[in-house]
C-alpha cells in the first residue's frame, strides 16, 4: 500500500473510532467515564496494527505519527476552548470540564507520537510500553470500580483488583498485538520468546500504575515500560 494511503486510512480508522466514541457517550448510551476507558483501552491496539498497512518507506514511520499527534493537538485545542466540541468533553473528561483533555489525554497522545518515532514496528518496545499504557492502565479503572477488594496500603485510591487489572490487561494486549506480529513475520518467532519479558514489564507497569499519583498514568506506565522493554529485548 502506497504509505500517504496508508496515513489516510490509518486517520480514518482512528477518527471513526473516536467519533463513534463520542456519539455514543453524547447520545447518553454510556456515561462518559466509561466512553474514556474505553478509548484509552481500543485506540491503541487499532492505531499500532495499522502500521501494518504502511510499506516499509524510511519516513512511514513519520507518517504514522501525524495520525495521534493531528488528534492530540486537536485535543489541546479543545481543551483550551480555541475549539468547542462538546461530544468530545463529553467523552474524555470526567466532570465534563474541557481542561481535563489537557492531562491525562494529551499524555496520552503525546506518548503514541514519541513511541512511534522512536521504536515504530523495528522493535516489540515501543508497542509493548504501549499496549501497558492502553490495556494497564486503561483497564485498571474499570476493575477496580466493578469488584469490591481491599485499597493499596501505599495509595488508598488505588485497590488490588484494579492492580491485578493492570498486570492482566497490559500482558494479553500485549501478547494479542505482538502475536499479530509474529504470525504476519515482523517479528522473529516463536511467540513464547516474548511471554517471560512481557511478564516482567507487566509487574513493573502494575507497580508504577500503583503509585499514588494522579493524571501522569500514561507518562509513568509507559516510559517505565519502554526503559525496561529496551533492557528485555
């Protein structure tokens, strides 16, 4: 595929999914804290996997970073009010503030630029600290508010549950997109080769996610995640 089509369908496929996201939590058909999760979790997999649509030009990789850096300078637009988007608030705030996009999501969209420039699909790192970010972090919330379990000693706002959804959710992401990988040969098999450093960055993301600090997730999880995937493989 020609690498400006792939940029455009890799946009497309990125923009349909947040629209259809916001519709869905303007529409009320379910409340916005769950619309964001479910961002944080489903853009990533979708974003990383449409690098496979790119040819294999020197500057795809370049490309393929327009896609969340375009979003995420939208996103700071929104957030500043320069731009009204009332469905997109709706969707990736928590209190329906507009100045909530300027945290946690513009992180968000900053970490897939700098990962995609600087790991792209030569290396598992750069998607694997993703993936933690995505299906870790993201899933974490959604745990921990479904079960009922003790709170973290070290952070009270934090409970085992969503701990275990962090470990959990980060590894099968992780291991789901690098399987896609492999079988399609961009990278060197056998899949079980992954499975002991995808463990170890799990546990350390599910320890960094633990801390307590608030709005930094996406920073922490996933830069922690990179060091530690640069040293495993």
């Amino acid at each position: 595929m020609n690498s400006f089509f792939a940029l455009l369908l890799t946009l497309a496929i990125a923009l349909a999914w947040l629209r259809m996201m916001d519709f869905a939590a303007h529409q009320g058909w379910i409340e916005s804290r769950l619309s964001r999760k479910i961002i944080h979790i489903g853009t990533g997999p979708i974003f990383v996997l449409c690098w496979l649509l790119f040819p294999g030009a020197w500057y795809d990789r370049y490309l393929a970073a327009l896609v969340p850096g375009l979003i995420t300078a939208q996103f700071g637009l929104i957030g500043l009010g320069i731009i009204k988007d009332e469905a997109s608030v709706k969707a990736m705030s928590r209190s329906g503030d507009p100045k909530e996009i300027l945290r946690g999501p513009l992180y968000y969209g900053i970490m897939f630029v700098l990962m995609t420039v600087l790991f792209w699909r030569n290396s598992p790192i750069g998607i694997v600290a993703l993936m933690m970010m995505c299906g870790g972090d993201g899933i974490a919330d959604i745990v921990g508010r479904s079960f009922k379990s003790p709170k973290l000693f070290h952070s009270p706002a934090k409970s085992v549950a969503g701990s275990l959804g962090v470990f959990f959710g980060g590894w099968i992401l992780s291991a789901l997109v690098l399987w896609v990988y492999v079988t399609r040969g961009g990278f060197p098999g056998p899949m079980t080769i992954y499975l002991l450093p995808l463990t170890i960055i799990a546990m350390m993301a599910t320890i960094i996610e633990s801390l307590p600090q608030r709005d930094i997730d996406n920073i922490t999880v996933t830069v922690a995640s990179a060091l530690l995937g640069g040293w495993l493989f």
